[in-house]
C-alpha cells in the first residue's frame, strides 16, 4: 500500500511516473534491458538526454541564450561551483534565510570576498529581508539567494533589487511556481524534490556567463565543458535523468507549471487556513514569505509533536517529523503530493487535535 509521504527530499514522486519505471524497468522500449543497463553514449539513453533537456526548457520557458545542464554532486556541489565558475572580480553578496544559503555562503567564502547583504538569522529565518531595504556592494560578481527555504519553510516572492547577476538555490522549488529564466545569470536545483530521485542537478545558466571560471576549477564543475558536452563529459546519472524526463512528460500532460502552480496555491492555502484558524497548530513564519512546497507547524509540546509524528505515521502519513534544526512537524507538498494528500492530513490534524486539546 502507498503513503502519503510528506519527506522534504528525496520525497514523493507522481504514481504514474513510478509506474511507467517500473514498467520499462526490464525492457526499455524494446532494448531488452533496463535504461540502467545500457552505455549513455548510445542512442536510446541519448534520446532520453535530449528528450528531458528539451522538456524542461519548454516547461520553463528557457529562453536559447540559457544552457541546460544535468550535473552531479547534488546542489551542495554548487555552492562551490558557482564561485569557481562565475567570480570575474571576486565579490559576491548572499542573503542568508536559511540552513543551505548559509552553506553557500560558507563555501563561497573559499573562493573570494563574499559578504552577507541581509540575513535572518537572528529570528530564526522566520521571514525573508525587504527586498526594498537590502542593498549590495558595487562591484560584485552575482548576489546569491535560495529563491525557496526547505527547512524553515518560508520564499522569496520579490527579486533582490540590482544590476548585478541574480544566482538562486530553486533546490525545493523548481516547476512549482512560474519563474522569468532572463532576470537570472543561473539557477540552480538538486532533483529529489520536484523532479527525480536523487543524483542529478539542474544548472541553467546564461551562456555569456559560460568560460570564465577560475583555472583551478576541476574539470568536472565547469559549466562550459558541462555545456559543450551536452551533459554527458563523463558517465551521467542515467536513471535519475530518465526519470526527470518521465516527470517532465507528466507534469505537462498536468497543464505544465502554471496549473501546476495553482494546484500547488491550492494545497498551501488550505493546509496555512486551517494552521491558523486553529489554536493548538501555529506556523511561525510571516504569512508574506510562506513557502507553497515545505510548511514546517508546531503543536503546543514538544511531546505532543512526538505523539503526533508517532500517530501520523501509524495514520499513513509519514515523514512529517520537522528537520533535526527546528524541530516539530514539517508537510512538504512538492508538486507529486495529491491535493487527496493534503486532505487526510488536515483530517489527521483535526482528530489529533481534539484527542489532545
Ligand atoms: C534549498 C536546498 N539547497 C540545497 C540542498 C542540498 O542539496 P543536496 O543534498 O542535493 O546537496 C537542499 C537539500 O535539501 C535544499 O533544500
């Protein structure tokens, strides 16, 4: 029987795309082996290369002057990466809301002069600095932000305001809401969250942006060699690729990222409508900055929380538990959740609550 799994990553794929694996598993179309099997410079796995590159581009609108990469090393390869690849002068600004900007930002730092433009720490990343109010230094390479925060549940809904290059983490948001690739130098996103098992890394970057990397960048971080090689410089994850393609094919036969947006509105407005009119639920985030893909929620106790994971989970509803770093409940609603999904666990929540009110 399958849960309804609210993991924050690797998390939940759509049940057809499981499906549809599970059924080319032992002979992908008509190849006598699965896709795991087979070299990636043959046709058939270059046909899903292709076909998966191209989806994507077309689900995001990716304007011909962005390449589409496929990369490994998760996204936190990338929080050295972009450095390596795009620091010309040597400065970068970060704006730090969470756990994984504060990563980039840290490992940024061994590449140059990296400052913090606004942060949100000392609230405990419950809100997104007044992209009004955040100013940055002259003369800097890119302003790095993480356009959705995984573990403190909360997204940016307004771009810094600057001329310089826009970098952003899209790790837990990526095709859950419609994004303009032109304001961006490069975005960036780990797969096992909206799209893929994981393995595989996003990377769209602007192609001018492409050559410039420092000399001492490896081979394999260099977006023009990523580039130049189609994805394919060494061997590529292969069935973590293959199944971003089957995802990208289900996610336009759902009406592509803009139904998939309004799906996704749908599900965070009731699951937030029913924290807040509840008095034993809260979720401390400044309703603004709510993210629509992670919403981390406390009950009254921490004993409570633990009975509610211990209850939830007995329930079928699993992996609510909230990350090691906040504590409580956490529902991640990627794309692959059902609305059906969102549903029982509002169901669950109410039981819960008046069993132990
Ligand atoms: C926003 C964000 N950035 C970066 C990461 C790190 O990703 P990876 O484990 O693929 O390196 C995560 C992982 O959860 C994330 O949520």
């Amino acid at each position: 029987m399958r849960v309804f799994n609210f993991a924050a990553g690797p998390s939940t794929l759509p049940l057809p795309v499981l499906e549809q694996a599970q059924k080319e598993l032992l002979d992908f179309n008509g190849t006598g082996m699965s896709i795991t099997e087979m070299s990636h410079r043959g046709k058939p796995f270059m046909a899903v290369n292709d076909e998966a590159n191209a989806l994507l581009r077309e689900l995001m609108n990716i304007p011909e002057n962005y390449s589409v990469l496929f990369v490994q090393g998760g996204a936190s390869q990338q929080f050295a990466a972009v450095p390596m690849n795009l620091l010309q002068k040597g400065k970068a600004d970060y704006i730090l809301t969470g756990n994984f900007a504060q990563k980039a930002y840290e490992e940024g730092c061994k590449y140059g002069d990296m400052a913090v433009a606004a942060s949100s720490k000392d609230a405990n990343y419950t809100f997104i600095p007044d992209m009004n109010q955040v100013k940055f230094r002259d003369d800097i390479d890119y302003v790095h932000f993480t356009y959705n925060n995984t573990i403190f549940g909360s997204r940016f809904t307004e771009l810094p305001k600057t001329d310089a290059t826009l970098v952003t983490d899209m790790s837990s948001c990526i095709l859950s809401e419609e994004v303009d690739v032109s304001k961006f130098g490069l975005i960036y996103a780990g797969a096992q969250k909206n799209i893929a098992p994981a393995g595989v890394t996003i990377v769209i970057v602007r192609k001018d942006l492409l050559g410039k990397h420092m000399a001492i960048t490896p081979t394999m971080l260099r977006y023009d060699i990523q580039d130049k090689n189609d994805s394919l410089y060494n061997t590529p994850p292969c069935f973590p690729i293959y199944v971003s393609m089957l995802v990208f094919r289900w996610l336009k036969a759902m009406g592509g990222v803009k139904a998939m947006q309004k799906i996704n509105e749908e599900k965070a407005k009731m699951l937030y409508d029913f924290i807040d009119n509840s008095s034993f639920y809260t979720n401390k985030v400044a309703v603004k900055d709510r993210s629509i893909m992670n919403v981390p929620f406390v009950s009254p106790s921490e004993e409570l929380d633990a009975k509610f994971v211990k209850e939830s989970t007995a329930a079928c509803l699993v992996s609510l538990k909230g990350h090691r770093v906040t504590g409580g409940m956490r529902a991640s609603i990627y794309n692959a959740m059902p609305i059906e999904g969102v549903k029982a666990l509002i169901e669950f929540m109410k039981k819960f609550e008046m069993e132990n009110k």
